[in-house]
C-alpha cells in the first residue's frame, strides 16, 4: 500500500518563536488586526509504501524521530492518507492538510499534539 504523509515540524511549548512574533507584531500594521497565537513551521509531505497503516506510521514516526526533528526543541504532528494505486497526484497535494484532518488522527512525536 502507498500512503500520502503529511509531518507537520513545530516548536515545542516554552521555545522561543521569534519568526512567530515577528510575524504576529507585522500584522497589525498590515491590515490584519485580532490575530494572536502565531507560530511557524515547517510542513514535509511525501509517499511512502508498507504493508499497512500501522507499519507506515512506525516508519514515518522513526523518520520523525531520528532526521526530521530536532526532539530536543521540536515536535511532528504526522498525518496519513491512504493512496490509491492508480491516483496520479503528488504528495503536494494531499487534501485535508489540517492536524487531524485526513483519514487517520495526528499523533505527536516528541510530545503532545
């Protein structure tokens, strides 16, 4: 089976964002006033093949774990789509790309979701 795999990278709570405050001061300025909380990260989608849900996830969480974080001030959110052998888009693509929005729920690495 292939599945479609969205890993959302974000600090971890108490990490300093400052290209979140930067950001969030700009606004304001911009336009766009009663906007708080702002946060950045990174997102990585990508296709990977297992056998099963459950394999795709374990795989993708020691992905997250071992290269795509930094555990010590970053935690993943992953989420996974099952693919379909004969759909012809790109992991860019993945629909429903908010936390817990595909057909499985997130799960945190590193910490809670």
């Amino acid at each position: 089976m292939t599945f479609d795999v969205l890993v959302e990278v974000r600090l971890r709570p108490g990490i300093a964002d400052p290209q979140g405050s930067t950001i969030e001061r700009a606004l304001p300025v911009l336009g766009f006033d009663g906007i708080t909380g702002v946060h950045v990260g990174k997102a990585i989608r990508f296709c990977i093949d297992a056998t099963d849900e459950a394999s795709a996830r374990s795989e993708v969480d020691d992905l997250c774990a071992r290269f795509l974080t930094n555990p010590v001030i970053e935690d993943a959110v992953v989420t996974l789509f099952e693919g379909d052998a004969t759909d012809d888009r790109s992991p860019g693509t993945i629909p429903g790309t908010t936390v817990g929005g595909g057909a499985t729920t997130a799960a945190g690495i590193g910490g809670e979701a």
